[in-house]
C-alpha cells in the first residue's frame, strides 16, 4: 500500500487526503483547557492591563504574539471592469454603468511589445564609468530576492529582444549573461525567468507552438518543490500553457477558491503562525472600529465574511470591561450555515468567559445577491460597524452581486465600514499587461512565503498549489466570464466606493504604530514594509504592496 506522503527533491509532498488531516482546525479552547481569562488572552498575543475603553489602544503581549492562529487571505481575483481601471488612470469618477461593465473602447492604448511593457519593472544596474547593463548587478550584499531576479530577467529580456535572431535556449552561448556578482545557481534562475518572459510572448501573439517549446524548456529548469523562482515559473507556465489549450479549466477551481478563502478554511490557521499579514490587517481595522463606536451602548457588528472570527475576540476583549456596554451583537453573513453556526459558537464560548453580553446572528443567503437590510433585525438605537475582509475583489466578476451589497451597506449607513483587500491591478483586458502584473506580485508573494514559513514547507506547499496556482492559472489562462478571479487596488476602490456616498476615514494611527512592532516579531519582519495612500494603508514585501487596510464613512 503506498504512503499517502510523497517525496520530491527531499520534501515531502502531500496527497488531497494528508493535506486534510495537516489542516485540520483544532478545537476552540474553553475556560477549563486554558485555566482562566488572563491566560486564554495571552494566547491571542494581548494581556489585560486593566479597563479597555472604547477607543484606548489595545496592548501587545511582547512574549507570545498570536501564536495560536494563522492566516491566508491572498490569493484574490482582479477586475471591476478595464472601466474601473481607465477611472482610476484619469481620475474621473465614472458611472455605475462605466464600473460595472466593460469598455473596450475607453481602455488606454497597450504597449506593443512586451519589452515595451516590462521597462517599468527594470533592474537597477550600477552604472559606474560608462558599464554596460550586463557587467554588474547592484545587490547591496544582500540576498537576491524573487521579485529581483524577474526584474534582472526583464532587464535583460528587453536587451534580448533587440536582437531579431535570439534564441532563447542558448542565452549563455549568444550573448554570455555571466553577470559579475551572481552565483551559477542565481544566473541559471535568470536565465529560467528569461525563458518565462520569452513563452508569454509567443503566447501573446498566438505562436503557440513556439510558446509551447519554451514552456518545455521552462519545465526542465523548473519545479514546484524548487526554489521561490522555480515555483513561480512552474505555476506561471502552467498558466500559459492552459491558456494555449483555451483556459476553460479553470474556473471550477478558482470558484473553489474563492469559496475557501471566504470560509472558515483551516489553511487560514495553519498560516497564521507565521505571516503576521492578517494580524495586522485584523488588528489595525478592529482598532479602528473600537474608535468609531463612541459612547455606544448596543453594538452590531456585521462581518460580510467571519472565517473564524478571530477578528472578533480581539474586539470583545477590548470592551469586555467595559460597564456602558448592553450587548455586542455580530451579524454574520454567508452561504454555509453549518461553519458560521461553528463560528458563532465559539465566539459565543469565548464571550461567556469574558463575562460581555454578547448576540451571534447568522445572516444566511445561497447568493449574495439575496442580501437585504431587513436581514440584519436592527434595532434603532444600535451602532453601526461593517468590516469586510478580502470579500469585494470575488464580487467583482459578478458586477449585479457587488453593486447589491454596496446599495445594501448604503441603507444601512453604517457609523464605520473597514475594508481589507488585495492591492494588486490584475484587472487589464489585455493578456500581457496581467501576466507581467501578477507575476511580479506573486514573485514577491513566493519570496514572502519562502522566507517566512521555513520549517513548514508543506503548509507552504499547501498554499502554493491549492491556492495561488488556481489563482495564477485565471488571471493569465482565462478570458472574458471564464475570469473569475479578478483584483484591483485602493485606487479603484477609493472612486468605486464614492459612488455610494462613502468617503475614507482616518485609520488608527496607534495600531499602525503597533503594526511596525508587530512584524518585529518574526524573523522575517523587517521585510514587511508600509505604505501610505490617501488614508489607507498598503501592506508588502519589501516595497511591493500586497494588501490594503481601509476606514470608510458616509458623508
């Protein structure tokens, strides 16, 4: 009988069966398994120094920081129309119509030539005393990482394609890219994204036999066990290679999805442990609705996606002692009525140890589209507060679903609407213009992934293949309403969400404080960098943005 674990190149690979059992989600503690409050706190990464006001900061346990959950919110999907894109590019604010459907017509004219398109995401090179691009990389002594090798290959694929006669399975014997600073094994990961960069073109211009040559070669070079660029380049040929075969496979999976990554999902634990993405996504919108509830007595809190709530427990921590509070109510919205029951009941567990007045509403809909106001049973003197968590982007192909939830969080007018999401622009009609843009976004994502989860390959290996590869695999394989995964960023939404009266609110500038501590936490934190836009706040990768966090109110 064989193993159900397989192992390639030294690492374990899992079958469908072992991954289910690797993840699965362990069961919520209770009062008796932690031995009081204090210590089932301390577990979620915060203490309790006396009395949490509504709106005081809340505290960071130095010694444990959410060392029981994890995360994986990522792999999102692209598009409100290239309508929405063109706004965002001119900033005017376009119709409802103009975002909601697509407008060939108003997209901004394409580069030519994929070199064309790639001269943005060039390498730097030193360029000391007249040096050609190709004798020496500046790397500042540190390692090289994923994205910088799509760069260097960028660099010197657009070198390439000045020379009509190129070929591209002999770059060292035609042109010698022996790069002065590079190891063998670096050069050999150039040439490899080179070969990718080379197969996408011929893919774009439908010379599909030639792309399918350098997809072959990509695959001799390339492993999804391998190295992050490797990794990259095995899914992204994948990728291409589906879309030579027409991409109709890929919608059941990226529906499949999109459908994990709005439930309670136990990948999204299996990861928290070691990518605080989530935590400060999760802790820097809580803190923010914590400042918006005033003086309020009856607090409703909807989630349009509550996963495991653990967004939550922070919250009903931070008003546990507090005496003004009557109830705090969630209203959880969602298709499956079996998780968020779960969910509600160990939150509900979590409030009876906290000793806080507490409601759990399950809000349940088999679409979207069903959601009504009158579901949520408001009560007049309630406060208002709508968090939504990577849930916008998986409406964007279902423009009528989108645009129901906004007219719904319209008539509800809640007092502060937190909005976490990808921060990606994978929504362009043209082919080339979204592969170049996710594989540089995804390269950062494999080298996050690398560097944060070693000594959990397998959890890694998880979230590459069973989330980002069906991911990779829409964005560049499929077209039209074969493309459900679809992505854009902070500025689309910015002018999307002023059409229904919403304007961006100021983000708690203590939990953003907070959040730089935060990632001091793991060994891979100082790569984790911050950025501000407007009054949001953009999350990345050394210096490439992959999630936003976002505060909203009506004017």
């Amino acid at each position: 009988m064989l193993s159900s674990i397989i192992s390639i190149n030294g690492i374990d690979y899992l079958t469908d069966q072992e991954k289910y059992h690797l993840l699965q989600e362990p069961e919520f503690v209770t009062a008796e398994d932690v031995g009081g409050f204090d210590d089932l706190w301390s577990s979620y990464g915060f203490y309790n120094e006396g009395c949490f006001e509504k709106g005081a900061p809340l505290v960071l346990n130095d010694q444990q920081l959410f060392s029981d959950f994890a995360f994986m919110d990522d792999m999102h999907f692209d598009s409100i129309s290239s309508a929405i894109s063109v706004a965002a590019e001119t900033d005017q604010p376009a119709s409802n119509s103009e975002l909601l459907q697509l407008d060939e017509k108003s997209t901004p004219p394409l580069p030519s030539k994929t070199s064309e398109l790639l001269s943005k995401y060039q390498f730097k090179f030193n360029a000391r005393s007249g040096e050609k691009p190709n004798e020496s990389i500046e790397r500042g002594g540190s390692k090289l990482s994923t994205e910088d090798f799509m760069r260097i290959a960028a660099s010197f694929f657009i070198q390439l394609s000045t020379h009509k006669d190129c070929n591209p399975f002999m770059l060292n014997n035609q042109f010698g890219l022996s790069f002065s600073g590079l190891s063998s094994a670096e050069i050999m990961n150039v040439e490899l994204a080179i070969l990718l960069f080379s197969a996408a073109e011929k893919v774009s211009q439908q010379r599909f036999d030639h792309g399918t040559n350098l997809i072959k070669e990509c695959y001799k070079l390339c492993s999804k066990t391998g190295n992050s660029v490797q990794r990259v380049v095995y899914y992204f040929a994948d990728a291409l290679q589906e879309r030579i075969h027409g991409g109709k496979g890929t919608v059941v999976k990226a529906q499949e999805v999109m459908k994990a990554l709005l439930s309670n999902h136990p990948v999204h634990l299996a990861t928290f442990r070691s990518l605080p993405l989530e935590q400060i996504m999760q802790f820097t919108s809580v803190q923010t609705i914590l400042d918006n509830l005033g003086s309020a007595k009856k607090i409703h809190l909807i989630d349009l996606s509550i996963k495991h709530g653990l967004q939550w427990t922070i919250l009903m921590q931070a008003l546990s002692n507090s005496s003004s509070v009557d109830y705090v109510k969630i209203s959880a919205v969602g298709t499956s009525e079996e998780e968020i029951t779960s969910t509600g009941k160990r939150l509900t567990s979590f409030a009876e140890i906290l000793k806080l007045p507490f409601v759990f509403k399950p809000v349940i809909v088999s679409d979207i589209k069903e959601l009504k106001e009158d579901m949520f049973k408001i009560e007049e003197t309630e406060t208002i507060a709508l968090y939504s968590s990577m849930d916008m982007n998986t409406m964007i192909i279902k423009p009528d679903r989108l645009e129901n939830v906004m007219k719904v969080i319209r008539n509800l007018r809640p007092q502060i609407v937190t909005v976490v999401d990808v921060e990606a622009k994978h929504n362009s009609r043209s082919f080339i213009n979204r592969f170049t843009e996710a594989l540089f976004y995804f390269s950062a994502f494999f080298d996050c992934l690398e560097n944060c989860m070693r000594g959990d390959e397998r959890v890694r290996m998880i979230v590459e293949e069973d989330f980002f590869s069906p991911g990779i695999s829409s964005i560049v394989a499929a077209e039209g309403s074969e493309r459900v995964i679809r992505q854009v960023g902070i500025d689309v939404w910015r002018l999307f969400f002023a059409r229904y009266g919403l304007v961006e609110a100021e983000l708690n500038q203590w939990s953003v404080y907070q959040a730089s501590l935060l990632v001091k936490h793991f060994a891979c934190g100082e790569s984790y960098s911050f950025e501000v836009n407007g009054k949001a706040l953009l999350v990345g990768w050394k210096g490439t943005p992959l999630h936003f966090i976002s505060a909203w109110k009506f004017q």
